[in-house]
C-alpha cells in the first residue's frame, strides 16, 4: 500500500473544493455587483470611472460562471488523471472505496442544500441570479458526486496487476 497515487477521499475532497469555491463565488458575485453599482451612482462622474465600474459589474455578473466551470472540469479531471495514474489496488479495497462513495453523496447532499439556502437568502438572491450554470449544477451535485465517484472506482479497480500493458518486443 505504500506509494499508491489513488486516495478514495478524493470525491469528498472533489465536493468540497468545488463547493468551496462556488459559495466564495456566490459572495464575490454579490459584493462586486453591489459595489460597482453602489459606486457607480455615487462618484461615476467620468467616462473612465464608469467604464471601470461597468468592467467590475460584468465581471461579478457573467464572467464568475466561466471561473467556477474552469475550476469544476479541472478538479474533475485532475480526480481521473489521479485514478487512472494508480498501478494496482487490491480487489479487497472495493469496500472501503464504496463507502467512500456513500460518504461523498451524503456530503454532497448537505453541501448541494446549504448552496441552495445560500442562494434563496435574499440578500444573495441577486448575485444567484446571474450565476444561474453554477445554480444548476450544485443542485445536481449527488448525482454528480455518484457518477464521479463510480467512474473512479471503474477506472482503479479495472486496471491489471501487471501495470504496463503489452509484451516488449526487440
């Protein structure tokens, strides 16, 4: 077991990152809208004042979305990549892996709900509006964490013994 690449808290760590990271959008979304508008009416006295407002309400408003996606399919792929970097796992770890499996859809529920709650807050109402792809996906996140975490134990635990494939030839 020593020198294994694979991790079965992976999905958990997988949930957690890109939840993090959704509410810290979420926030950020809110803040940056309120405060380009707020300052805007405000002191925006000058086409470049205004111009630098609009650029940081069109960032909090539509920009945030291609952020969250790229950190979502980079967390997702760097979990395959790691999956598919581990040489062998004995078949005895299959347990341990589907429940931690069962363990990542639990955290995926509460995770998926708090989002939700966050969301329906009407302070941040505003800022989910806009962050509607993000929206989507967290509230598909069980399903999510399902097939992820199903895909990594296919991925492991269907790799050979052997760790190298074909017969070398001279």
């Amino acid at each position: 077991m020593i020198n294994k690449k694979g991790n079965p808290a992976a999905g958990i760590i997988f949930i957690v990152s890109i939840v993090a990271f959704a509410i810290f959008l979420l926030i950020v979304g809110f803040i940056g809208n309120e405060v380009g508008t707020e300052l805007k009416e405000k002191i925006g006295i000058t086409a470049e004042i205004n111009d630098s407002l609009d650029t940081t309400i069109n960032l909090s408003t539509s920009t945030i979305n291609t952020l969250w996606y790229i950190m979502f399919i980079g967390l997702l792929l760097g979990l395959i990549v790691q999956a598919m970097m581990i040489q062998y796992y004995p078949k005895v770890m299959v347990p341990i892996f589907i429940l931690t499996l069962i363990i990542s859809v639990i955290v995926a529920i509460v995770m998926s709900n708090t989002y939700v709650a966050l969301t329906e807050n009407l302070t941040l109402a505003t800022a989910s509006a806009y962050q509607a792809g993000i929206y989507f996906i967290m509230t598909k996140l069980p399903y999510i964490a399902v097939v992820v975490g199903l895909l990594g134990i296919v991925i492991i635990f269907t790799r050979d013994a052997g760790g190298g494939g074909g017969a070398i030839i001279n």
